[in-house]
C-alpha cells in the first residue's frame, strides 16, 4: 500500500517542480520579513551560488547593490537586493569595471558593453559607446559625466627605434545621455585621467578631480576644477596634493554652497610599506568654499578607511567606508552618516564586498535600521528546477514501469 502511495505521488511531485522550472518562483524571493519599500535594510549577505539573476527572474528597484567574487562566476558579480528583500545576481563579463546604480534604483549602467539594465523588466539593451567610464548621474537622472581614456595600448615604434604615438594622451570627459547615446565634451582643461566627478544639486556645474599628468598620476596627486559643463567653461581650480581628494559622486553639499573632499594623515598611498600600514591612515572630511575653493569649516573625523561620500542625510555626509583590517581579504564595508557629533552604522555587509551602494534617492528619504533579508535558496533559475525534477521523473517512470513489470508477472 505504501509502495502504491509513493508510487502515485512521484509523477505528482516531478511534475510540480516542472512547473516551478517553468514558472518563475517570484513569491519565493525573499522570507516574509522582508523590509518595507521605504527602509533601507541594515545588513546584507552573500547570495546562494544558485540564486537567479536579474535577466532570469527580475527583482524590481534595488536597495542595495554590491559586488562579491563569492558566486557560481567565481568572479567579479553584481547582487540586487529588491526592494522586497529578494536577491538577485547581474553578472558582468571578465575585468569589465564596475557601473553605476541610476538614483531612483531601476537602472545599472554598465561600461563595459555600454548598456543600460533596466532592474525592474530584466531587460538589457545597448544604448550608449562601450568604454566610458562613468563617474555620476545628474541629479534628476538624465545625464552622466563620464571620462574617455585615450591611452594607447601600447608604445609604437618606428624604423629609428623611437616612439611613434604617446601611451598616456589627456582624457575626454564627457557628459552622456544614457538612453540616446548622445555624448557633449566638458572643457575641464587638460587631465591624464580622471579620478571622480560630482554634481551640483541643481545640475547645473560640475566638480572634476584627477591627475593633471602622467607624472601626477604616478604620484597620486589631485587637481579639482569646477566647470560649467554646458559650455560656460573653468569657474576655478585647485590643486589638492597627495592627501586630499574629491570625496565622490555625492561630494556636492546639498545647500550648493560647499564640495566636500576625503583627506587623510599617515602614508601615501604610492608609498606605504604594506597593507596594515594603508589601513591605519587617518581620515577626516573637509569642505572648499563652492564659489571659490577656498578652505572653509572645520573637518570631520571618519572612522576606518574611507572609500567614498555617496549621499547626505539631514545635511550630514554617508560615507562607504572599510573596517581598518590588516587582512586584504576581509574587506568588510559599511555605509555610515558622520557628524560632528559621531557615527552611526547604517548597513553593513560582509567580508570580500566591494562597491556597496544604495540608491541616492532612497538614502536621502527612506528610514535607516530596517531588518536584515536574507536570499531565498528558492529564488533560482529554471535549469536547476529542471536538474532536479528530471532525476525525479525518471524515478517515477522507472517505479511504473517496475510495478507493471511485476503486476503482469503475477498474473
């Protein structure tokens, strides 16, 4: 009887899981304490190496966006957290740099195949030249600022044995229309690469920082000029040295009146003996007259090694920053808003992430301190439904086959 039962459920139960092959399982994308559209979550976590990816099963706007190499790629690879809590892979291809998240959390831009993926469709469609590197949306999300590189690969040599091209020509920078392609130049002045571009809260200027030449380049040494991008050209320049730079894409103050910059005391960077002593330097926040680039109020101390200034909330600065770990492998990063009056941890992630962000329009409204999702080991492509319901309705054919074998010997 028992064997009977078991053999009328197997067919039952491989055709279930063929179906959930077939069907995306979208209600399977996050536990039932998943944070409310509103809340940024408090803490992230690796995804299952099984987990879909954004083309196969979409998520919706991201929360949270972040890279980890602890994947099925086994490189390299994007993680959405939706704003339901469900994850989902976007992988990138190999040594492709790492795109930026749209301020409304939809889209992610990527350089490397010059394509917008839209998060809530899962659809991917090229729409912009492949190998810019992008550095900020505009406020309203209409625009990038993007640098060209125009370095030659390599050094070309004629028949007298001397160079014929220049391996380390200025960059373009370039404001972009992600959805058109269409591209305008930024007369920045003359830069060997650029480094970091932020916007004005009303878009109208923008503040570039980077090397002014190879040599600067080499010594890690910043220039930072603000410039009208529509064509009203250099407002004015500073040169910010080996221990200061533009502090990110959100380095603009809301108030318009000041552009913050990340500065620190200990070694330079080209220079440190190793890892442990990078990670001691001391870091500090400080802000230049918007107007002029002028000095002005008083720095603002940062815990752990800072990363980037990505958003600001009731006029303080949120930080990405990495815990002072000697260990290269346990870079362990969190998003923290810093005042005068100390720090608070607003989401953390765990070791080996790189790149956490947060969409700017949720970090400027959303509430802090929401639960902690975690992936669903159910949210996963249809091949591995169909590797599992296959093994299982070969069973159940067998354990028919088998039992009418035995039946018709028996009569």
């Amino acid at each position: 009887m028992v064997r009977r039962r078991l053999t009328a459920v197997l067919p039952l139960a491989a055709a279930a899981l063929v179906i959930l092959a077939a069907q995306a399982p979208g209600w399977l994308a996050a536990r039932r304490d998943t944070p409310p559209a509103e809340v940024v979550p408090s803490r992230v976590r690796e995804p299952w190496l099984w987990q879909a990816t954004v083309g196969q099963h979409p998520v919706g706007p991201a929360s949270v966006l972040f890279f980890t190499a602890h994947t099925r790629y086994f490189e390299s690879t994007g993680v959405v957290v939706g704003r339901d809590g469900g994850y989902r892979l976007l992988p990138i291809n190999m040594a492709e740099p790492h795109g930026l998240l749209s301020p409304d959390g939809r889209w992610y831009l990527r350089p490397g195949t010059g394509s917008l993926v839209d998060l809530r469709a899962g659809e991917e469609r090229a729409t912009h030249r492949p190998g810019l590197q992008p550095m900020a949306w505009s406020p309203d999300g209409r625009r990038i600022v993007a640098s060209q590189r125009n370095d030659d690969a390599v050094i070309t040599y004629g028949p007298d044995n001397q160079p014929v091209n220049d391996p380390s020509k200025p960059d373009d920078l370039l404001t972009v229309d992600p959805w058109s392609g269409a591209e305008r130049p930024v007369p920045a002045g003359t830069f060997a690469s650029h480094r970091a571009a932020a916007w004005s809260p009303d878009g109208s200027l923008l503040a570039v920082a980077g090397a002014a030449d190879p040599a600067a380049e080499v010594a890690a040494r910043e220039r930072l000029v603000v410039v009208d991008p529509a064509g009203g050209g250099v407002r004015w320049q500073v040169e910010l040295g080996e221990r200061r730079q533009l502090a990110g894409r959100a380095a603009w103050h809301p108030d318009g009146r000041r552009i913050a910059l990340l500065a620190y005391d200990g070694c330079v960077i080209t220079r440190c003996a190793d890892a442990a002593e990078l990670l001691r330097r001391s870091w500090r926040i400080e802000f230049l007259d918007a107007a002029t680039g002028r000095q002005v109020g008083d720095p603002i101390p940062v815990t752990g090694s800072a990363v980037e200034l990505v958003a600001w909330r009731d006029g303080d600065p949120v930080v990405e920053r990495q815990s002072p770990e000697p260990d290269q492998r346990r870079r362990q990063t969190a998003l923290a808003v810093v005042s005068a009056a100390g720090e608070q941890v607003v989401l953390t992630a765990p070791e080996g992430v790189s790149d956490l962000e947060v969409p700017g329009d949720l970090l400027a409204r959303a509430a802090f301190g929401g639960p902690q999702p975690r992936p669903s080991p159910f949210a996963a492509p249809a091949w591995l439904y169909a590797t599992i319901a296959v093994p299982l309705l070969l069973a159940a054919l067998a354990a028919a086959h088998w039992r009418r074998r035995r039946s018709a010997a028996g009569s």
